[in-house]
C-alpha cells in the first residue's frame, strides 16, 4: 500500500489505485533511462576527454569548444524535436515512435564516434569529429525529448511522480555502476598496445563501443514497446496544435520552469566539473600518471555511489511523502557540499582510496537531479497546462532539457578550459607542482560556486505540496480526470 500526505489531518492517506502506474510499466520505463546514461552522460562527462585527449591527442581546450559546439546544435533540435513529438498523432502515440527509432540511430551513431580516423591532421580531425558528433546528438535528441516527455505524463499524482522518479534513480544507479567501469574495461591488459604494454584507450573504446551501443537498443525497444501515453486519449488528440514560436513563447513565460532550470544548470555544472577534472585528478595527482589503476579507482568511486544512492533513495522517496521536494533536494545538496569539502584532506597520494569517502556524500547532487527534478518537471507541465490550456510536456521538457545539455557541457567544456589553464599537458611525461596544486584547488573550489547558485533557485521554487492539488482539481473540473 502506498501513501501520501493528507494535508487537513497530517496522516497519511492512500495513493488512489487510478493515479498509479502499472508496475511493469514503471520497470519499463526506467530501464529505458540507461539510453541517456551511456549515451551522453557517460560520454561527455567521463569518454570524451580520455579518449580524444590522451588517446588521440586533441588539446582539452579545443574538445570543450567543439562540445560547445555540439550543444549549441542541440539548441536548434530539442525545440524542433520538442515541438514535434507535441504534435504528433498516430495509433501508437505521439512519443514511443521517436523513442523507438531515436534509440536505433543513436546506437549506430555512438559506433561512428569512437572510430575518427587518426592521421588526418587537425582541421580535418576536428572538422570530422564535429560532423559525426552532430549526426550522433541530432538522433539522440530524437529519443530523449520524446522519452523524457513520455515521463511527465504517466501520472497526475504529486506523490507517484516522484515513486516512478524513484524507480528511474535506481535503474540509473545501477547503469552509472556499469558505466563508472568502462574506463577499467577499455584500459584493460586485454586492449593494452602489444609493444609497450601500455593501456590503449583507442583500441579499448572502440572494441567496448559494440557493447554499449547493443544496450542502447534493447533498453530503447523496451521503453518504446511497453509503456503506453497516458494523456494521449483524454488530454491530448482531440486539442489543436501549436507552432514551434508559438510554444518558444509559452514556454519562456512559464514561470516555475525558469526556477526548475536554475536549480538544474547549476547543480549539473558543478557536477559535471567535478566528474571532469576529477578524471585528472585521480590520474596525475593520486596515480602519477598511471591511467588503468585510476580507471580501477574511479570505478570503485561509481560503485560507491551507486551502494549509497541505492540506499539513500528509499528514504528520500519516503520522506517526500511528507516534506515538499524542495526541502529534500536541498537537503541532499547540503549532503554534497560537505561531501565535496572533504577532498581537502581526501586527496592524498599516500592514501588514494581515501578518495572514495567523498563519493558517500557527493551522490546526493547525482540524486537529486534523477530523483526529483523529474517528478517537478511533471508538475510544473501541470501549471502549464493550466495557463496555456496545452498539454506540451515535449516543448517544455524540450526548453528545460536545453539548458541543462548546456550545464553538461559547461561542465565538460571548462573542465578542459580550466585544465589548460592550471598548465596541464597531457604530452609532458610528468606535470609539474604548480600544475598539479592549481588542478587541485580548481576541482575543489569551483563546485561548490556553482551548486551555492544552485541552492538560492531552490529556495525560490514555487510549485508546493499544497499548490500542485489546487492546480490538478482545476485542471480535472476543466478537462476531466486522466
């Protein structure tokens, strides 16, 4: 039996049978979740600068630019693809069709990536690592609008919304477990150059990629066949379309959105900067240099905060049951920045393990963003719809999903900006002193600016316990219950 709060008595009070999401369905969709993981986050957060940097030689600076570039390509597509999937009508429903081929064309894109030829000379690298990235992203925007979208309308209930987020946090630990040992797998003796014997992240990546882009297409046909739109029948295809500016404009002035997507930018900026340097800082600083035993570590650390999350997430989940999200989310980050703060002392040659304690604590900014942030997402369509008569989970999920691509690549791109500029070369056979001491501290320091920025947009969000059940008996009293 599952409960929620009564806000007149205090006690809890039963989630109605009709607001649940079947159980199959809710495994389902949170499987599909691993298609984001592997795909993106794993890619741009920990791959991308390994891979092209120290396995073929780009500079860190030029690869956040030529992030950055890709994410400004996403500025285009998510809107369209947005916009699209809203206004979409078929017999199967205006998002499992673009979850089903978005899935297939990502995978066999994610294969082209890890395979740019080496020896072209710099133009031509880049040039081609570019047309292949946009290519590769252009197809994933088309799975994961819609399949994030899909989320946002599987129930109306304030509370189920955040059990279903609580499912996708659990399938997405178990992914990030899997996918904190890619490093390990792809700088593995099995891969390692047999002259030197020396790991060969090239070699090693490209044989892993068969794997990944395999689950990327199971998990991406699960979701699409078995999970079924909920709002499609009632809510949706019998209501008039809307143009791309149109819904820009409806989405710019949609108040709470603003909020949510201040809370997320920041919280995955700090976050991905952590991941990103934290790379290095595993290799040059704990490991001197020494690639495959920090792979070992960092899958170690993944594991780490896979175990705690897993745990953790019960809780949470309960205890929203009786607090509003808000406070939980803020919560969990102040969990972080204590977390994060230990590296001071952490961070130890001596020691390297030590490393790992931090990751205890730092999994509460992972979680909050996968636990939470959707189920808000969800009820700040609701307000949406109240305002525009809509239901635009695709254009809203579509502007919000913007930035926080955006926050990843901030993330990665200045971790290689910064990485360069702390005197970093991945060419010299040892950094230096001060390299390694700035490298450090910038790790340290610069998170926890930015989930501080985090921290003020959370207190401002408004979207309460007691709001959400005013706005969804309006919406019933106008359209009907779904």
């Amino acid at each position: 039996m599952v409960f929620s709060r009564n806000k007149q008595s205090g006690s809890p009070s039963r989630i109605p049978d009709a607001d649940r999401i079947p159980l199959p369905q809710k495994a389902a969709f949170s499987f599909g979740y691993g298609v984001d993981y592997l795909a993106a986050g794993l890619t741009t957060s920990i791959l991308w600068m390994p891979f092209f940097n120290i396995g073929l030689g780009i500079s860190p600076m030029l690869l956040g630019v030529m992030l950055m570039v890709l994410r400004a390509w996403d500025a285009l597509t998510d809107p369209i693809m947005g916009n699209i999937s809203d206004n979409t009508r078929t017999r199967f429903g205006r998002r499992r069709p673009y979850i089903l081929i978005g899935a297939l064309l990502t995978a066999a894109l994610y294969l082209c990536l890890w395979r740019i030829p080496e020896g072209l000379g710099a133009v031509k690298q880049f040039t081609t690592l570019c047309i292949v990235g946009i290519l590769f992203f252009t197809c994933f925007t088309m799975w994961s609008i819609p399949f994030y979208s899909l989320q946002m309308e599987l129930t109306p209930n304030y509370d189920e919304r955040t059990r279903l987020s609580a499912w996708v946090a659990i399938s997405g630990k178990f992914i990030y477990l899997c996918g904190g040992w890619v490093m390990a797998l792809a700088t593995c003796k099995l891969f390692a150059d047999p002259e030197t014997g020396e790991a060969d992240i090239v070699a090693g990546m490209q044989a892993t990629s068969w794997l990944i882009a395999i689950v990327i297409v199971i998990m991406g046909l699960v979701t699409a066949i078995f999970v079924k739109e909920r709002y499609y029948e009632t809510a949706t295809v019998n209501r008039k379309s809307s143009g791309l500016i149109d819904s820009i404009k409806e989405s710019l002035h949609c108040a709470p959105l603003w909020y949510l997507i201040g809370i997320s930018f920041f919280l995955i900026a700090g976050s991905s900067i952590s991941n990103t340097l934290g790379q290095y800082v595993s290799i040059y600083i704990l490991f001197d240099g020494d690639l495959s035993a920090a792979s070992v570590l960092n899958g170690w650390r993944s594991t780490g905060v896979m175990v705690i999350g897993i745990i953790s997430i019960p809780v949470w989940t309960w205890l929203s049951e009786y607090l509003d999200k808000k406070i939980i989310v803020s919560c969990m980050l102040a969990g972080t920045f204590l977390g994060h703060t230990l590296n001071v002392i952490f961070i130890n040659p001596d020691m390297p393990y030590l490393w790992l304690i931090s990751s205890v604590f730092e999994s509460g900014a992972i979680g909050a963003v996968w636990l939470f942030l959707p189920s808000m997402k969800a009820d700040v369509a609701d307000y949406d719809e109240l305002d525009t008569d809509q239901r635009r989970e695709g254009s809203l999920n579509a502007f919000y999903s913007w930035f926080v691509k955006v926050a990843f690549t901030v993330g990665a791109g200045m971790g290689g900006f910064i990485l360069q500029s702390t005197g970093f070369d991945a060419n010299l056979d040892a950094q230096s002193a001060e390299a390694l001491f700035r490298m450090k501290w910038v790790y340290i320091l610069l998170p926890l600016v930015l989930w501080s920025l985090s921290l003020y947009f959370i207190i401002r969000y408004p979207l309460k316990r007691d709001r959400m059940g005013e706005i969804r008996s309006e919406l019933e009293m106008r359209r009907g219950q779904v």
